[in-house]
C-alpha cells in the first residue's frame, strides 16, 4: 500500500499529543520554517503546557528515498524526523517537565515503533542509529536529539497509457492510431504528439509552448521523406495517467520506379520514372556502364519534371532524389538498360 504522504506529519503530530507521556510537553507541527522565537518561548517558559515547560518536540515533515530505483516496483524508504529539546534550567526545575531531551527521544521510539496509526497504516520502525545529540547552537543553552523513524513500503509507478501505433504507405504518409479507447476526465480521447527531427514528443514540447521544443500535436495523417525519424506519445490529460512510453521509427519510401523506352527516329532513349513520396528539390540521373555501375551523374532536373530525353544509348540509367541541403531523401531507383 501506497501511504497518503501529505497526512503522515500531521498523524504523527496528533499522535504525540495524544499520548500521556508528552502531556507536559509542548509540541510543535513543523511544515516550514518556524519562526525561531516560538520555539524558544516554550523552551524558556514563555508557553507552558499544562503548566509545564522547558522541553519541545517538533515534527518534521518526512522524506522520500529509494535506495534500489532500479527495481521494478522500487521499495521506497520514508524517513520521519523528530526533535527533542530541553532547556534544563527550566525544564528540570519546579515548573519543568522533567523530562530530559534523551528521554523524550526514547519515548518517541517505543511510541512509534510498529505503530500502525500514525501515518496512514505504515508500520514505523527506528533507523539504525535512532537518536543522535545535535551540536549546540551558539547563545541557545539547549539539548537537542534527532529521532529517525523509517517506513517502507512499494512505490508503484503510475498507470501509462499505451503506446499508438504507427503505420505508413511506403510514400511517406504517416498514420499514428490511438486505440486505447481511454478518455480523460473531461471526455475526450488522447492527445498524440509527435516529433520529426528525433525530439522529445509531449505537450511540453510543443513548439507553440515557447520552451524550444519541436512537437506538433497530431491531427491526422502527414507527409515526410524517406529516413526521416518519427517519435511520437499519447497524453491524456487531466487524469491519473502519465505520458505513453515513446514510439521511435524511421520512415522508408519506396524508391522511385524507373522506366525508359527508346525515342523516335534514331537511338535518343526517354528515361522517365515516378515516385510516390514527398518531391525532393531535383533529381539526379546517373548512368553505368552495367547494372552495379559505377554510377556517372549526367543530368540534373527539377520537380515537377520527371523525365529525361538522351541520345546516350546502351547504358544502365537510375535516379535519386535530393534534399535542399544536396543530401539524398528517396533510396535509390530501380536500373533499367537501354
């Protein structure tokens, strides 16, 4: 069982003044930093407790800690800290408490120790060394002791949503499918966000959030060119489910399908072709002198064109299309001999 943290300190709080043992005692729930005079007036005999005073106990607010955060399902710590201090001028004279700091430390441990109702069902347990004297702090002539108090229980991760699936059409047409069926508190299905450039993909990152992410939220099938790298997530927000693990592919067109055919009176050869995916910024004809090459760039065209007329007959002939930046973004074609 997961305990409800936010409530431990204030179990502990009321449990130790719920106990005669501490009747006397003035206790303190420390959330914050406390003003230090508060402390000090109940130290000095300025705030009694049932007319006592000169000792203090103040509650801390606990701690996490995961010593194995590899583990599946990782057993986390929880560390409870508790102050003793005295005063003994006051504290051990006819309006003190007579209770000395070590003793309220020891009180605290055989209190807590494998109880079950301060802090929301967890079983407390002391540290190895449960209590350690605090230096003295200069112009305060009081004792204090730490008190540590240790809890464990499983720290189960949040539910995830399922990864989309990702499907393309070999032209570069991408389609990311959420088939979770799951809805957020409001209704509606999840959002999918996704990245091209290898990014993190999530709400966060989104490129209108002014954080310097790429995301673009997805609103239906899009268009890239071949090797480029897709990650993508689902979200549902607001809800108890965190972010779906990230969905990493690369795309791969089809390469573009070349055909040629012999021109009319004489040997000029039309080399043509066609491709499916996103137009690069030119193409590049190579030619080889058989079907391994090697390969001779002899023509450059600009889309839309996607054709070429020769008079270089008896050659091997393949294209490939080029980025703005002169790096390919199709696979090569297919070799035709003409």
């Amino acid at each position: 069982m997961t305990p409800q943290i936010e409530q431990i300190q204030p179990d502990v709080y009321f449990k130790l003044l719920s106990e005669s043992a501490f009747s006397n005692v003035t206790i303190f729930k420390i959330r914050e930093k406390r003003l230090d005079t508060e402390v000090s007036q109940a130290l000095r005999g300025l705030k009694p407790r049932n007319g006592k005073s000169g000792a203090t106990i103040e509650v801390l607010m606990p701690s996490l800690r995961v010593d194995r955060p590899n583990a599946p399902g990782p057993e986390a710590i929880l560390e409870m800290r508790i102050l003793t201090r005295e005063q003994p001028a006051i504290n051990l004279g006819a309006n003190g408490t007579g209770l000395t700091s070590e003793t309220l430390a020891v009180a605290i441990i055989q209190t807590l120790h494998q109880d079950a109702d301060a802090g929301d069902g967890v079983s407390w347990y002391p540290d190895s060394r449960p209590y350690e004297p605090l230096p003295l702090e200069p112009d305060k002539p009081f004792i204090s002791h730490q008190v540590k108090m240790l809890t464990t229980f499983p720290l189960n991760a949040l539910p995830k949503m399922p990864t989309p699936s990702i499907s393309d059409d070999g032209n570069g047409n991408v389609t990311i499918t959420d088939s979770s069926g799951l809805l957020d508190s409001n209704g509606n299905p999840a959002a999918i966000y996704y990245t091209t450039d290898g990014s993190f993909p999530g709400p966060g990152a989104l490129a209108s959030a002014g954080f310097g992410g790429t995301a673009v939220l997805y609103d239906g099938p899009f268009q890239v060119a071949s090797g480029t790298q897709i990650r993508w997530a689902a979200y549902l927000q607001p809800s108890l489910y965190t972010g779906s693990d990230r969905g990493n592919s690369i795309v791969t067109c089809n390469p573009p399908v070349l055909t040629a055919g012999p021109g009319s009176g004489g040997p000029l050869t039309a080399i043509a072709w066609t491709y499916g995916g996103p137009a690069p910024a030119y193409w590049e004809i190579y030619f080889g002198a058989s079907a391994n090459g090697p390969w001779q760039v002899v023509n450059v065209q600009i889309p839309p064109s996607s054709a070429w007329a020769t008079n270089i007959p008896g050659k091997w002939w393949m294209v490939q299309g080029m980025g703005a930046n002169d790096n390919p973004i199709t696979p090569m074609s297919n070799s035709a001999f003409h």
